[in-house]
C-alpha cells in the first residue's frame, strides 16, 4: 500500500492551484501565520484543506 504525504510544499500548492511556485511558498508562509506555527514547522495537508476551502481527499489526489 502507497503512503500518502501528511506534509504540503510549495511545488503542491502550484500543482493544486496552477500558480506559480513563489505563490506556494507566500501562501504557505500565510498558513503558518494563521495557525501560529513556528518558521521550521511544517504546513498540514489538512491544515492546508481548511484554509483554501477544499476537501481532503481532493489535495490527496493531487498528492504523490
């Protein structure tokens, strides 16, 4: 069985949004200001879901 990513980066976000990567990364950088997290910790495929107003399984798809 495949193992999906818990964590998004910015080459996700572009492939999910079609925008560019320095977009991923901006937005990214907004999520981890909205849920007060620390510059190192990582953004949340859920996290991520709930900010953008998508589903889970959505992002998931467009996960490796």
């Amino acid at each position: 069985m495949k193992s999906k990513r818990l964590c998004i980066f910015p080459k996700d976000v572009q492939c999910i949004t079609g925008k560019s990567e320095r977009y991923g990364r901006q937005l990214l950088a907004d999520i981890k200001v909205y849920h007060k997290k620390e510059p190192h910790q990582f953004v949340t495929v859920y996290e991520f879901a709930a900010y953008c107003g998508l589903q889970v399984e959505e992002v998931l798809g467009y996960l490796d």
